[in-house]
C-alpha cells in the first residue's frame, strides 16, 4: 500500500516542490495508527512467547514484561513513537502543502519490507535451504539497494535535474536540516544493506541458520523527516 501511494504520489508531480496529490495526506492519515497498533500488537507477541518458554503470568509481572520488551525493541518502539509525534504532524500540518513528490519517494523504500517479512516466515519454518527462500533473499537485496540505498543519491538528483543546478550545488545550497537528515539515515541504510549481503554470503557459502542481524530494525523505515527538511529547498 505504501508503495503504490508512492508511485502515484510522484508519477502525478511534475513539479517537485507545489505540486499536490490527495494521498500524501491521507495515506499518512491512514497509516499512523498502524504505530500505535503494532506496539500494542508487538508487546502482545512478546508476552505469549514468555508464556510458550514456560514462563507464565504468575512468574514474570506485566511490569516486568514490559521493562523486557522495551529493552529488546527499544529502537522500533523510538520509531513508531516518533511518527505518530512527529512526522505525523510534519506531513500534514508543518510542511505547508509543499514537497509531495518527495513525500512520495520515502513511501517506496517500503516495497522491499514484504520481502524482509516473507525471509522471518520462512526461517521460522525452517525453509533457509528451500529455493523460494533464496529466491526472496535476492528480491530482498535488490529491493533493498535501489529503493533504500539509491534512495538519498536519488532525492539530491531529482532536484537538481529539476531545478536545472549541478548536483554540487543542491548539496551546497541545501538547507542543514536536509543534509544532517541524509548524513543520519543513509548510513544506516549502508550498514543494514550490509548485515544482508553477509547474511546472504553466510546462507550460500556455510549453508548455516542465520537471523538476519537487523531485520526488526529495517521492518518499518518512513524517514520523513528528511522530506520535511527536503520541502525548504
């Protein structure tokens, strides 16, 4: 879903920064109380896997429960908090009607998360041998380079084609906000890529049981607020 509002949001702006779409809105509208849904809904996982290892409600308390998911999901839960604090209101109030295209581009990095998702089924089920697994794993690691790690080359790119300005100069002219944001998220996206390209490596050449060291933390990745900075060029 949010990739297809991506790819309408930006295939209808010809004009990078006034041109509007509906869904740039309303998709965040629909989207933000999914955060609030799945903090409840991860919370609820973890406890009923305390209880399935023997661990039950007369033993561990809901505070204790509690203080244990935060710690193991710490990261994930700061994310979702922070949309719904922060770049909810950000991409519906604080923007100004301006910047939709790019809205719409940090929608896409999301196509690759069904892939990531599928990846933790199959290695529940004991599938990491099977050949849809590594079929997924290189759909994971494609999705996962051109709509995550291409994504911030792109987003200088598209301004600076759009605008008509070498490339240097929108890294130059860019307000600070824009490049501290870029300079925070795509490093990450550099690392996690590189957690699955070991992972990957380990799967083909040892044959062993991996995790996908990162696969919670690359689960939901919005980056809105280099958008917002994004919409003041």
């Amino acid at each position: 879903l949010a990739t297809s509002a991506g790819l309408l949001i930006v295939s209808s702006c010809s004009d990078l920064v006034y041109d509007r779409h509906w869904l740039a809105e309303s998709y965040v509208l629909f989207a933000v109380p999914y955060f609030l849904y799945d903090i409840i809904a991860m919370f609820l996982c973890y406890c009923h896997k305390l209880r399935v290892k023997g661990q039950g409600a007369e033993s561990v308390t809901q505070r204790s429960a509690l203080i244990g998911f935060l710690r193991k999901e710490m990261l994930l839960v700061l994310h979702h908090l922070f949309m719904v604090t922060f770049c909810f209101p950000a991409s519906v109030f604080w923007r100004g009607g301006k910047g939709d295209y790019f809205q719409g581009l940090l929608l896409l990095p999301e196509f690759s998360t069904p892939f990531l998702c599928l990846s933790k089924v199959l290695i529940q089920f004991n599938r990491q041998n099977s050949l849809l697994y590594k079929i997924n794993g290189l759909l994971t690691l494609g999705s996962f380079f051109c709509c995550r790690v291409l994504l911030f080359p792109y987003l200088y790119y598209s301004y600076s084609r759009f605008a008509g300005v070498p490339l240097l100069s929108v890294l130059s002219s860019a307000p600070w906000q824009c490049n501290l944001g870029a300079g925070l998220l795509w490093p990450l996206q550099l690392h996690w890529f590189r957690l699955l390209c070991r992972a990957a490596v380990r799967s083909l050449t040892c044959g062993e049981r991996h995790t996908h060291t990162g696969e919670t933390k690359l689960k939901h990745t919005w980056s809105f607020c280099f958008f917002l900075s994004f919409t003041h060029v």
